[in-house]
C-alpha cells in the first residue's frame, strides 16, 4: 500500500469538487501539497480547509506560458495528479467553437502540459506517481457530448500511453474513469444523472486507488460496466442504446 507520509503532492484543478476532496484526503494522510487552479482566492479559500502543510501556484492549464511559469516554481515532487476540467453540454447540432475548443484545451492539452511539466523529472530519478482523472464518458462516443467526451478519451489514452512505457520504471502511472459527481460542472446538465456521487464519496474510491499497485479504476463499478461494456457492442445496437439528444 503506497504511503503518502511526507510525498510532496502536486494536484492541478484542486480548488473545488473533486479536487479540494482529494486534497483534504492526501493532507490528512500525511502528503505535503501544492495546489493549481486559476484563482488564487479560490485556492486560498482550499488551502485553509486542509490539516497538512500545503502551498498554492496559481496557473491556468489552458495557457502554455502559465504552466511553463509554474513549472519553474514546483520545485521536486513525488506526484501529481490532473484534476483540472471545463465542460458544456453541447450537441453536434448546437456546435460552439470557443466551448469545444476549451475542452479540448484544458482537459486534453491541459493534462499533456501539467504532465510535461511534472514527468521528466520522476523520469530523471526513476521515481513518482502520475494520476490522471478520465471519465466514464470517454469510452465511446455520447449523445450531446461534443467536446468533453473526447477530450476525456484523449487524457485516458494519454495514460494508457504513459503506463506502457513507464509500467517498468519506478514512476507508477494511475488513471482513474469517474461517472457523474455533484458538482458546479455537472449542474449544467438537464438530465437524470444515474449513481451521481457527492465528491467526498468519489474522491475517498480515488485515494484508495492511489493507495493501491492497480492501473486503472472506473467508478461507480456497476455504472461502468454500461460504458466499458460499449466497446464491445456492434454499432447498430450500441447507438440504439444512446439515441440523439432532441
């Protein structure tokens, strides 16, 4: 079982939500933090609810510039974990630019550069731990989910990349697929959201799977079988499962 007891911790989208209760998770356990969101306020705010020591570096993932900068700053570390996420429900048919591009760039290229800046040196010591946050939804493609959903396969290849190659270094590589957790993100959904999870509940089924040697986690179990099971569905029945949002 991985011990968190004096590991410095980056976590990138950890001012709220899933975020801020994984961070309370690792602080309680002993893991010193550095936490990344856009506004320092907000991360202010965060950091005053955690028991551990912890730090705030302000950064904005959409922005190379702003995660080169942060980077400067981190200093050593012993993990991270990508947490960081924009979304806006969107149908082919409603299609906005600025939204499919800011998904596209804070949950992918996002994830690609707080990666970037965090790997090569666990690569240069043969030591850390990458996390990486997925999603249920970006096993195959969705009904009104323009953007997101392949954004979210994107970060989850991504991962799936990083643990073929890294699988036998000393640098674990873990990704984890959530369903829908409450929070502001998912507020914007008019839709019934089965299993939705508080984000304390999710983020306590994250942290176990930190704790643990296992690759990858989809979560909650019995939602995912529906979105894992896809995969393996001829087409004609998997889009008559998911039909067209009106």
């Amino acid at each position: 079982m991985r011990d968190f007891s004096g590991k410095r911790y980056w976590l990138v989208g950890a001012s709220e939500g899933l975020g801020l209760a994984l961070a309370q998770k690792l602080s309680a356990a002993g893991a010193e933090l550095v936490l990344s969101a856009r506004t320092e306020a907000s991360l202010a705010k965060a950091i005053a609810t955690l028991p551990g020591k912890a730090i705030a570096l302000p950064m904005d993932v959409g922005s190379t510039d702003s995660v080169t900068a942060a980077a400067a700053q981190l200093g050593d570390l012993d993990g991270m974990v990508f947490l960081a996420g924009v979304y806006s429900p969107m149908r082919a048919q409603d299609w906005n630019a600025a939204d499919a591009e800011a998904m596209a760039n804070v949950n992918f290229t996002g994830c690609i550069r707080a990666v970037g800046a965090a790997l090569p040196g666990m690569v240069a010591k043969n030591r850390g731990h990458i996390v990486i946050t997925g999603s249920l939804s970006g096993f195959r493609g969705l009904p009104g989910a323009i953007g997101y959903a392949a954004s979210k396969a994107g970060t989850m290849v991504l991962a799936e990349s990083l643990y073929a190659d890294l699988r036998k270094s000393g640098v674990a590589v873990q990704l984890a697929n959530p369903g829908f957790i409450r929070t502001r993100l998912t507020a914007k959904n008019d839709f019934t959201m089965p299993f939705i999870m508080d984000p304390e509940a999710a983020a306590g089924i994250m942290f176990r799977h930190m704790q643990s040697s296992r690759f990858k986690i989809s979560f909650p179990t019995l939602f995912s079988w529906l979105f894992r099971g896809g995969n393996f569905l001829p087409d004609a029945l998997y889009y008559r499962m998911f039909p067209p949002k009106p």
